[in-house]
C-alpha cells in the first residue's frame, strides 16, 4: 500500500476553514461591473465627437473661410486656383467708404427694427388669444402656421404679385375704395415698407408658436388671485403675463433678430436691393458684392457678411449676460 501522503492543492482551502472565493468585481447593483472614470471619459468623447465634427464643418471652417477671404485681395482667378495675396483691412477700408455702407446700415436697422417689433406685438396678442381655448382654436392656430411653413421663394413670389403696380390685388383693393394705384415694388418710397411687410408676414407664426408655448407654462393660479385682488384683464396681463413671458420674450427677440439680419431671399426676389439700393441691406449688399456684379469683389463681400455676422454676436453676448444677472439675482 502507498504511504506517501497526498499534497495538498495549491488552491485548496486549510483544514477546517471553508474555500475561499476569488474576488468578484463591483457591480453596484445592476449585475454588470462598474465602469471606471476613463471608460466614462471616453463613452462621453464618443458622444461628444460628432457634434465638434459638425460643428467644425459647418460653422468653423466657413467663419474662417469668410475671414479669410476678407483679408485678401480675391480675383475670380485667384479665388479658383489660390494664392490671393494679403490685405489686411483693405476690404473693410473700401466698405466702409462705400456710398452704399450708410444707406445699407440704415436700412438693415429699420427694416430689423420695424420686422421685430410688428412680428412681436402680433404674436403676442394672437397668443394670449389663442390661450383662451375655445371651439377650432387649434385648427386656427394651424392655419396661421401655413406662411413660416411655405418655402420663402413661395412667400416672396406671391407678394410679389399681390403688389404689383399693373396687375397686383393690393392695388385692385385699393381701387376699389377709390385710392390711386402704388408702385410698392419699383418706388424707392414703398420698395422697403413692401419687404418688410412681407418679412412680418412670414415671422409672426414663428412668435406665436414661442410665445403660445411660454403662455402654457404660467399657472392658472396666478390669473385667480389677481382676479380676486381686483385687478382687471389688462392690468393682469402687464403685472402677471408680461414679467413671466420675459425669459421667452427675449430668447424669441433674439431668435428673431439674428434671422432679420440674414434676411435676403425675400428682398433679392421682390425687389433685388432696389430702385436706387432704396431697399439694398447688408445681405443683399454681400451677395451683390460677391456674386450679383459682372465683376465680383470677394473680399468686400465677405467683409459686409461678416460685419452682420459680428452685429448677431454682439446682440447674442448682451442677450447671455442679461441673463446672467436675472440668474444671479
């Protein structure tokens, strides 16, 4: 018989204590092992990568490319196969000794001015009528979304043809009330009143769908004590509606401005900047600087777009700062 004693197991458990299991990682709970921090750093580089990919795409690259061009003296040839030489603020320099520059800026800041306060004042009162639901009050609110969904060239066609000075029903209209005929769109007088018109028209649905959504967000309970303190609808809409619609108000203004600013589809199709630039704006002036001529001017082109782009983040930091300070206080 052999009587050589058996050694033990490496892994074997001591004389009278149970095995002892190996360790098992941290599950925290759901069965799984816990991710560590660089695991959690790069799952959130993963999602972030596409966003900084777009937006270097799309929003760096042409802001460099734009500042680019206006710093250099561009030619069709040069703009084509390279090598345009630099110069410095010499296109900023010729814009703003441009007779146009002073009519241009003018017409910018009336036509965005008048734009924002119109397309305001009638988005906010089609709310407020709106939030009083009563019977086809969401097919009606539809339907005063038709002109933000029509395509612009549609938008800008169809004033265009409303106010013609020959054939336009505005002038039939007024024909008919016994008025003389207008030439909205080829009078220096009318040109601009008749962009902006049509400007208004299209942004009001645009007001009424922020402002409407910032009305729903007001409690009920607000309008009953005001009522039961006496006050009436108009004194309850300017010390209850008016304060809280504020943070919605100023996100829409600003929406509403950088859009203004850009505007050029509309202009370009009823008026094309003119009679006589009498409706000529920074977006049309930049198109026909660098397109529009017989002989394009690149870099005065991008200088005038990226004057319009400098006046929206201008506009965009005071927005962030004033809301900020509402934070802080």
């Amino acid at each position: 018989m052999n009587t050589t004693a058996r050694m033990p197991h490496a892994d074997a458990a001591p004389s009278g204590h149970a095995p002892v299991a190996a360790p098992r990682p941290f599950t925290g709970g759901t069965g799984r092992p816990r991710r560590g921090p660089r695991s959690r750093q790069w799952t959130a580089w993963g999602f972030l990568l596409p966003v900084v990919a777009y937006l270097a795409a799309f929003y760096a690259y042409p802001l460099y490319r734009n500042a680019d061009l206006s710093l250099r003296d561009y030619t069709v040839r040069s703009f084509v196969q390279g090598g345009a030489p630099f110069s410095g603020l010499a296109n900023y320099r010729k814009v703003f000794a441009d007779p146009t520059f002073v009519p241009a800026l003018e017409h910018t800041v009336l036509f965005t001015a008048v734009s924002l306060f119109f397309q305001y004042a009638a988005g906010l009162a089609l709310a407020v009528f709106f939030n009083h639901h009563f019977r086809l009050s969401t097919t009606l609110r539809a339907l005063f979304l038709v002109p933000w969904l029509l395509p612009l060239i549609v938008s800008a066609s169809t004033w265009s043809w409303m106010l013609n000075s020959d054939s336009g029903v505005v002038n039939a209209a007024l024909g008919w009330w016994g008025a003389g005929p207008v030439d909205w769109l080829t009078s220096p007088s009318w040109s601009l009143v008749s962009v902006t018109l049509a400007n208004v028209w299209i942004g009001v649905p645009f007001n009424l769908v922020l402002l409407y959504s910032g009305l729903q967000t007001i409690p009920g309970s607000l309008y009953e004590a005001a009522a039961l303190d006496g006050t009436n609808a108009w004194q309850r809409f300017w010390r209850v509606t008016f304060p809280l619609l504020r943070p919605v108000s100023a996100i829409t203004l600003l929406l509403g401005l950088v859009y203004t600013l850009k505007v050029f589809d509309i202009i370009w199709i009823m008026t094309k900047g003119g009679p006589s630039d009498s409706s000529t704006t920074f977006a049309t002036w930049s198109y026909r600087l660098g397109f529009g001529d017989l002989l394009p001017q690149f870099g005065p082109g991008a200088a005038v777009g990226n004057l319009l782009v400098l006046i929206a983040l201008v506009f965009g930091l005071l927005h962030i700062r004033a809301q900020r300070k509402q934070t802080d206080s």
